[in-house]
C-alpha cells in the first residue's frame, strides 16, 4: 500500500500566486477531462461483477470469487473499531448493493498552519490527484464529516456501505496490474493510499505525474485570510514539468544505440 506523498514547500510571492492560480486550474481541468475520459473507455474492467461474480448480482461466476469473498471479510474485520463501529460479521449481501458508478473526488486533506495570533485548520486539496469510488453513495469527503459526528450516526448504513465499497475497489485494483500500466502509460499512477480521516481504510487513488507544491504556511495563511475561505489548493510546479521525462522514449532508445 502507498503512502501518502506530501507535497513539498516552494517559495513563492504574493504577487506570484494569482498566475500560479490560473496556470494550476487549467492544468487541473485539462488532467481531470483525459481522466474521466479514459475511466469511461475502460469501465468495463473496473465494474464490481468483473471480480466478484453473481457476489456482486451478476448473471456468471467468476474464478476467485470465493477467494476475492474471503480475503474482503478478513479485510473488513481488520478494520480498527473506531470510527468503524459496524457490525462484526461481513454480510455478502453487501456486495450487491456495491454501486456501478465510478465516481471521481478531488483527494482533499486538513493542515494546521501557524499565523502570528493562532493556529488554524486548512483544507487543502490536490489539483492533480482524485479518489477513485464506487457510487452512488457517500462520497470520501461525505463520509468523513458523518464519521466525525460521533454522536450522529443516522447514516451508519451508508457509511457501511462506503467501506466495502472502498474494499472492493481496492481489491479489484490490486488485481488489476494491465489496468494499471495502461494508466501509467497515460501519466496517472493508481495505488491504493492511506488518508489520515479514515484511520488506516486504504482509498483507490488516481495521481497524475504531474509534480505539485505548496508555499509557505504564512503565504497560505495571507491567502486564505483575504479569501476568508480556510481552504487552499496545491500549486502545480511548472518548473517540474519542464523536466519531465518521456519513458517511451527511454525505452525505445535503449533498443538502438546511440539514438539519444
């Protein structure tokens, strides 16, 4: 399983972040696109039934199923009990009700910064790395807010059900290792990754090979206090993607001496 990568520290001045701004969202936008373009071109090898069978209300068996089953539940019971207070025995019919969607979410996370008066709590999110979910249902952010209210869990259902979701995809995914070349060839690298809101639940992530960055806490903290929104996006380093490789070409060049 991946660690989560945190992004490193650049500089940067006031004046320059309204230009890093503009440049992060067109980038954003233009991954997020080829993104759900190529998710939608290879759905089928990403739908619940493909591993689990008439598990998952399909017509056919599928081989491993019962394995894929087993290897759920130990999962499942492994899961610390909180915030993950559910039931102890893992229901099969569960996985009926796993979505056929395939739901995209920005990959969001909390940092505390220092300001000259106080410390505050930040969301920030990553421009260039989404969670990959089955839906409908409770997305990662969703779920989070619900499993901090500690004494609400009205939703304790559907809460249920975004963790298996969440184990399924994760299991189809680590079987999945042609799924996740072609998607390495594309610039996106999919692993499955810890978020500090889930207590160790591994999410199926999607990051683009595309580098990002954030300023300094006191830049973050000026931005977020003239927006007056405590939230903040990770800055894509264009210097970084001036230095990207291509490793198609290495490949091919390391075929036929002397190309390069």
């Amino acid at each position: 399983m991946a660690e989560i990568s945190l992004s490193p520290t650049k500089n940067l001045s006031f004046e320059q972040l309204a230009a890093a701004r503009k440049s992060t969202q067109a980038v954003s936008d233009f991954l997020e696109k080829r993104l759900l373009v190529y998710l939608d071109t290879l759905r089928s090898l990403l739908m619940p039934e493909r591993l689990l069978g008439k598990l998952a209300g399909s017509k056919f068996d599928v081989p491993g199923a019962d394995k894929v089953l087993t290897e759920l539940q130990d999962n499942y019971r492994r899961l610390p009990g909180k915030p993950f207070d559910f039931p102890k025995e893992f229901e099969t019919d569960w996985l009926v009700e796993v979505g056929a969607k395939l739901d995209v979410q920005r990959w969001e996370y909390s940092r505390e910064i220092s300001t000259e008066s106080t410390k505050r709590t930040i969301l920030i999110t990553s421009p260039t790395r989404w969670i990959l979910a089955y839906g409908p249902g409770y997305s990662a952010s969703q779920a989070f807010q619900e499993f901090a209210r500690r004494q609400d869990r009205r939703g304790i259902d559907q809460l249920r059900q975004f963790v298996v979701n969440t184990l399924v995809m994760q299991a189809l995914i680590a079987r999945s290792g042609g799924l996740s070349s072609i998607l390495a060839e594309l610039r996106y690298n999919v692993a499955a990754q810890t978020h500090p809101g889930f207590n160790g639940l591994p999410l199926v992530v999607i990051q683009s090979q595309i580098p990002t960055f954030l300023p300094p806490e006191p830049l973050i903290a000026a931005a977020t206090e003239l927006s007056g929104v405590n939230a903040f996006i990770e800055l894509v380093d264009v210097e970084a993607i001036r230095e990207l490789s291509d490793p198609f070409k290495q490949r091919i060049s390391q075929l036929i001496p002397g190309l390069l």
